[in-house]
C-alpha cells in the first residue's frame, strides 16, 4: 500500500495531498487491498472521517 500511495500516486502520477482520498480510492482498487488488515481498514476510513486532507472536498 506504501508503494502504491507513495511511489506510484505521489510519485509517477504526480498527485498532490490535496488529492488523498483519490489516492486511498487507487489503493481500493489494487488486488492487494484484500490483503489488508481490519484494522489498516479502519485506519482508512477514520482518516477519510477526521483528517481534511483525505476529505474529498478538501480545500
């Protein structure tokens, strides 16, 4: 997940933190999001809930 938020997103994509519920939206979609824990899970969603910066209208 590392990689694929960091490396891929940030990195080659070039997506800015001002777009980080676009990134945990590509990390859903990667095969190895099955792999996670509940609790990685959880940690997902509490983010998207409470941190500005994993809010879709995030200004």
């Amino acid at each position: 997940m590392i990689g694929i938020h960091e490396f891929k997103e940030h990195g080659l994509h070039k997506i800015g933190s001002n777009l980080h519920w676009k990134i945990l939206q590509k990390q859903r979609e990667d095969p190895s999001w099955k792999n996670t824990t509940p609790e990685f899970k959880e940690h997902y969603k509490y983010l998207e809930q409470y941190n500005h910066e994993y809010k879709r209208n995030n200004k």
